[in-house]
C-alpha cells in the first residue's frame, strides 16, 4: 500500500515541478536582448535613415556639400549656415519633425502537466483496476509598454556612436525575432518625405496643418513542445501492482512585439508650434493604442 501511495506522490510532484516557474517571463529570455536594447537599435536605425534622407537632399542641391557628410563625427559637427538657400530652405522644414514611438512587448507562458498511474488488484474471482490523475497548469504574463520621443535634428546631430550608436547594436535580419533586428525603417522615412512632398500629407481632422504619417509593426513569434511518455508494465498476480503511468507535458510561449511610429511635421520652427506637434503625435499613439484593445476585444 506504501508504495502505491508514493507512486501517486512522486508523479504529482512531477507534474507540479514541470508546470511550476516563478519568474515572469522576459523578452531577453529567447531574443537574448532587453526591451533598451531593442529601442536603442531602432533608435539608431532611424537615425541613420534620417542622416541618408537629408544627405541625399542636400546632394540634390550642393553635391560638394553632401560629399563631406561621411562620418558620424561630420554629422555630430555640421554647421547648417554653410548650406546654400534651397538646400537650407527643404533642411529647414523638416529637421524639426517629430518622431514617436510607443513600444507594447506582451509575452504569455503556458505550462500544463499531467501524470497518471494505474493500479491492478488480483483477487480470486477476478480483477479491480483503479486509476490517479494529478495535473498543474501555470499561465504568466509580463506587458511592458513605454513611450518614447525624438526628432530630425536631434538624432541627426546629437546622438553620437561613442555614446549611444556603437557597432555592437547593429545587427543584421532577424527572421524569428524580427524586432530585434534590421526593419528598413528608411523605407518609412522616405514614405514619410514622398507623401508630404507631392501627395499632400495631411493630418486628422482638427489638426489639417499637421502633417502626420504612422506606421504599426507588430510580430509574433511562438515556441511549443509536447511530451507524452507512457509505460505499461505486465501484472505479475500480486495484490495492489502499478501496471501502468503515463504523463504529458505542454509548454507554449508566445512573444508579440510591438511598436508603432508616427512622424509629424509641425506647422512652425516656433516652440508652441513644436508643442502642438508633440500633442498631436502622443495623440496619434494614443489613438493606436486605443484601437488595437478595440479590436482585441472584439476577437475575444
């Protein structure tokens, strides 16, 4: 009888160490990066995306100019005096775009255990079976969110290699976790530029004298395992005999990343034009933000 007791005891101590973990989940845990590290590279990105844009509109107009934008140092040091009047003029509209970022890292652990024993009793006239399941099942969640600001000119001359943008946080494609790799967010500066400069990019209603143009990436990477082992052992005719245990074990992590951006060309170099800006871009997040629990509500 003992030891049919510490069968039952062993397997539920099983099933509570497979299912049991106290620590939250961590985005550094599979990506092996913190969440800084993550914004510090896209920060970086953008700021090279910024620094290419505005080279290569300044080369349009003073190619001797834009030849000597090589290094970060150059970038670091420019003085904007020395730009002729229609490269200083198209430099001017844009170097106090903002830009915003709102950051959601929303990561999920599933652990389920089961683990089960048979026993047999043999008895003259016949047999009588008896089964014991013990089961644990552990969920936990850790959302991170932050916001955060930057814009044109700041990156482009004040965020320096030797202090922020060294090489270790350039990292090339990241196709499992796509946010802690390469983005092409040049892609989006240059969308951003195009739309604003012959398609007429306007704001949302109430505020058509800010130019406004967001985009969202989100990504969703998923790990699973499963194990089912099973042993059956042949009844030797003795009283009170475990015959067979079985057990599973189920372990799902899901990791979705997320940042939307959103730039905004303010209506004035003036600092109440720049405020206004700055609302209108937590707006443009905060509407985001609002509608993507809409509709996550809306799927449950």
């Amino acid at each position: 009888m003992y030891r049919r007791y510490s069968y039952v005891a062993a397997l539920a101590g099983l099933a509570t160490t497979l299912g049991a973990c106290a620590i939250p989940p961590d985005v550094r845990d599979f990506a092996h990066v913190d969440t800084y590290d993550i914004t510090r590279r896209v920060r970086c990105e953008m700021r090279d995306a910024v620094r290419q844009k505005a080279k290569e509109a300044i080369a349009r107009r003073q190619p001797e100019i834009a030849a000597q934008l090589v290094t970060d140092e150059d970038f670091l040091k420019f003085d904007f005096a020395v730009l002729g009047r229609e490269a200083q003029s198209i430099v001017s509209v844009y170097k106090d775009t903002l830009i915003g970022y709102d950051w959601n890292f929303d990561i999920t652990e599933k652990n389920d255990a089961t683990a089960g024993v048979d026993v047999l009793n043999t008895f003259t006239r016949g047999t009588f079976g008896l089964g014991a399941t013990v089961s644990n099942n552990r969920e936990r969640n850790n959302v991170e969110t932050f916001r955060e600001l930057d814009s044109f000119v700041k990156l482009a001359t004040m965020v320096s290699n030797t202090d922020y943008c060294k090489p270790d946080v350039y990292k090339p494609k990241n196709y499992v976790y796509p946010i802690t790799g390469n983005l092409n967010l040049i892609s989006y500066v240059k969308k951003y530029l195009d739309h604003n400069q012959s398609g007429n990019l306007a704001g949302a209603a109430g505020s058509k004298d800010l130019a406004t143009y967001s985009v969202k990436l989100k990504f969703t990477t998923v790990w699973s395992s499963k194990l089912t082992p099973d042993l059956n052992l042949p009844s030797r005719g003795i009283t009170w005999e475990v015959v067979g245990v079985d057990g599973s074990a189920e372990n799902t992590r899901t990791d979705v990343h997320q940042v939307s951006i959103v730039m905004v060309l303010p209506a004035g170099g003036d600092q109440r034009s720049l405020t206004i800006a700055e609302e209108r871009v937590r707006a443009e997040l905060e509407y985001l933000r609002l509608r993507d629990d809409l509709r996550s509500f809306a799927n449950r």
